[in-house]
C-alpha cells in the first residue's frame, strides 16, 4: 500500500476507535475536523518512510507511530490556533476547530488527541512492548517538557527568547521524534535517524516563517502576516528574507547528508528534496525576487 | 512508608523531570504550580490502597498508576479553570493557573501534564510490559474519548445532557481508572475493582454539587454558587438538595459494598467512609438543615 493510503487508513482507524458508542456527538465531529482533511502528512510519511528503510519488520508498531506524531501534530495545532495564541480562524483552508466548534470543545478536541496518541501505541504495543516503550518515550519527549512542541510553544511566553533554540523546540522535536520512532518501530539504530528528522523540522519552521511573508493566502490556507502581527519569533522578519532562503537552503541540505547509508536512502533523500520543494516553491521565490527588484 | 508521602515523592520526581535543562522557566514554574501543593490525593491513594489490598509487589508501577491518575486529574483542574469553561480565579485556595501564568500557559501546561501521565507510564513499564500496558489503555479510556473525563466535560457542550452519564463520565471515569489500574498494577482482578471507582467517582461529582451550593467559599478555596451561574448540569440544583444528599449517600453505601472480599477490605472500607465525611461534613450538612428550617 502507498505510505499516504497506509496513514489514512491508520488514522482514520484510530478516530474511529475515540468517536465511539456513548461519545458527545459534537466533540466527536471536532476531532473529526481536526484530523481530517489532512494536511501533506510529512511526519508520519517520514516515520513510515525511516520504518521502511530500517526493514518495517513490525509495519503496525510503524503505522501506530505514525499515527500518535500525526495526531499530536494535529492536536497542537488546535491548541496554537485558540484566540489566546493564533487566534485563526482559518487552518488547511477550513474553520479552524474553535471557529466551528467553539473554544471549549477546541480544548477538550486538543486534549482527546494527546490522549489518542498515546493509546494508539500502547493499543498496537503487545507484540513488541519493549520497543514499543521506547518509541512511546521517544515520541513523549518530542511533544511534552522539558524540549518537545509543547516546551517550543511555552517559550514565546517567555521574555527573551533564544531564536535558533525556538524554531528546534517548536518544530523540530517532533520532526525528530517522527524519525527515530520510525527506527525503533523497525528496529533500526534509532539515534542515526536523529539528524534528519532535526535538520528537516527546523527547515520546516524556517520555510513557514518565509511562507508567513511571501504566499499568498489563498494557497497556504491560512492567513498572512502573522508572525509581525502576533510578535513570534521569525528568522525572515528578524533577519531578512535572503538569509532566511540561505538558512532553509543548508538545512535542506543537511537533511539529505544526514540520511543513513541504508538501502531505503534514495528514496529518503528523494522524498527530503520533493519535501522542500513543496515548503517553498522555486516559482514562489522567484516571483518574490522579482518584486523585490521591481 | 504512608501512602501520602509515597505518593508526593512519586509526583516530585515526575515533575522533577520534566522541569529539567532547557525548559522554559514560566513553563516550568506553571507545572509546578498545577501539581503542588496538591488537594486531598484521593485518587492516588485509592489506587494505591487498592493495589495494597491486591499485594503491591510491583510498588513502582503502582507508584506510575498512581502518579498518572494525579496528573490527569491535574491537567483537567487546569484546562477546566480556563476562561472559556469556569473562569475560575482560585483553586485549592490559591491562583489558579491562567491566573498566576496566563492562558496561554496554563493551556500548555495542561497538556504537559497529559504527556507526563502516559510518559510516567511508559518510564515504569519494562519490568512487567504486559501489566504496564494494559494499566496505560486503562487510565487512557478514564481520561480520553468516547467516555473518559475530557467527554464528560463535553457534554456540557451539548444540548441535551441525561445527568447521571455526565455525572458517571466527568468524574466516575477517572475514579474507576484509578482503581482499576491499582488492581493491574499488582497483577489483580482488575475488573473486580471497577464498581467501587464508580461508585465512589460518582458519589465525589455529587458531593461537589452539594457543595457548590452549601459549602462556606473560604474552606473549599474556590467560589461557590458556580453550576447556577455557569448553567452546568447539578444534581442539587435540578433535583434539591435533600434529594442530592439521598443519593450521596446511597452512593457512599454502594462503595462500601462493592469493596472485593480481600485482605485489604476493611482499611478500604473505612477509607471510603473517611473520605465520605470529608466530601460532605456532617456539619456543614446539620448546619444547612438549620437554616433549612428556620
């Protein structure tokens, strides 16, 4: 099965299990809603991906994996959007889940998720409970305190804030986590995949920074500005748009040097490039160094 | 050692570690504040009385059970106080979290807290996997979706609520997770130990109804008079208060009755009724009658 078909499937197997018999009828319909339509599933395509080249000699530990860091994903970004951080009202071209919802159901979707990632992998764990346990860890670690997303979003209430620091909490624990996970499912020597899921998640943050400046927001699905508007830390705002370009540019790279020597790493370092190419297209820079010398 | 101090020691050391290098101070100090100084515990200490009663010879993965329970219950203090649900300014006496530390904070904090309880687990587990598992999926139905604490919440974001399943889910959930999980953590008949959760979870959620309507604000260290403000669901307000205490009691009864026949039975039994008299004084109860009548 192709890896995206596989974590639909996985995902949609774990809300099922959550939104069953006895369950309020609008708090099922907003975890629906923050699950799916999906964003690209870039980290649990990664897991799947990193599970894959280390063997996926245990696919439903791999696709449980997959699942908790793709439902953490999204329960984070139910939290980030409430009125007292994002405020959106838009998320993946949609109501986000508090403008449909409401603000309480916002909370308790976000909470249910975390909950749900969790149960998943100890759901799918019996066969293989030590590894299991590890990747439950690994993947704990990338989401709560004291360096996963959770910890990333906290600092932006603090008074000073470290940049480089931000955007690795932020993004990159989890990114991380998806990769390593993705080992250990397998596995696989699981601290070799740590590089790669850091150097690619801090891409990401950097890319999202710079599409807060140059996309139009139609396409991104969301609104613009928003980094200036809110006060978040930015490298684009805080250190221009080309050092920022410069910036994602070594870091895609440092993601496509940091896969493994391993059967799978074409196909990886394929799928890192594709990746970045979606986060800030070709034509998009283009157009915006265009303007700029307009 | 005493329950209590095994259980405050167990809570430190989890919170001792998530608040570890690198995590944001207001983060950390929010954390702290959600978890210390605790309430009565008796979630805890119930699991861990009923893990005693069932042999205790796995006194780490009763300590996690326990631990977790707490931290759950913790995390929905937190999320529960927030604006949009009770707004509420004081808990256990002092700031509550939004309060003390802002939204924002006090939303991450909360779901730090969820992340700890599972990963509290998953850090005890490798000894007795198989127990350690089941103990986790155990304490994830008690908090999670379709019929765990954070669905009880959402019935409040319903239309049309039957009171006694919101009464069962919001706090009787998380009771019976806790016993539950006592027993699997000393490898017991777990589901023996279900009713006595439920009852006394139960008699708990109507015991705060009762107080919420009776109890003098400074001793209960948060403000009364909520559910009739707040349009929440009561047994004392829609049925009277002499109809809420009835089935307190009744409730209390079933507890007692429900504890399994063991070693452990009658410490179990006067805990229930112990905790009974702190829930509902006999005289604040005698002191309600009086002005009932005069």
């Amino acid at each position: 099965m192709a890896a995206i078909a596989r974590i639909e499937d996985a995902l949609l197997a774990a809300v099922a299990g959550a939104i069953g018999p006895g369950c309020p009828p609008r708090l099922a319909a907003a975890l629906r809603h923050a699950v799916f339509p999906g964003g690209a599933r870039i980290r649990p395509q990664l897991c799947l991906a990193v599970a894959r080249a280390c063997g996926d000699d245990q696919p439903a530990l791999a696709d449980a994996a997959g699942v908790a860091v793709e439902l953490l994903h999204c329960a984070s970004l139910v939290h980030d959007d409430l009125p007292c951080f994002d405020d959106a009202p838009l998320r993946r071209g949609q109501a986000s889940v508090h403008s449909a919802f409401g603000e309480r159901l916002a909370v308790l979707a976000g909470d249910a998720l975390i909950v749900l990632a969790s149960d998943t992998l100890a759901r799918a764990a019996s066969d293989f409970p030590q590894r299991a346990l590890q990747l439950m860890r690994t993947i704990h670690a990338g989401v709560g305190m004291p360096a996963g997303i959770v910890a990333g979003q906290a600092w932006e209430c603090e008074p000073r804030v470290a940049l480089r620091q931000y955007q690795r909490l932020k993004t990159g624990s989890l990114f991380a986590a998806a990769t390593v996970a993705g080992a250990q499912a397998a596995g696989g020597a699981c601290e070799d995949w740590r590089a790669l899921g850091e150097c690619l998640g801090e891409a990401y943050q950097v890319a999202d920074d710079i599409r807060d400046v140059i996309a139009d927001p139609e396409h991104l699905g969301k609104p613009i500005g928003q980094d200036v508007a809110l006060g978040r830390p930015s490298v684009a705002t805080e250190q221009g748009l080309d050092a920022a370009m410069a910036l994602f540019h070594r870091l895609v790279a440092a993601a496509v040097a940091a896969v493994p020597a391993c059967r799978g790493a074409p196909m990886l370092r394929a799928l890192v490039r594709a990746e970045s190419e979606r986060l800030v297209p070709p034509a998009l820079w283009t157009e915006q160094r265009l303007r700029a010398v307009a």
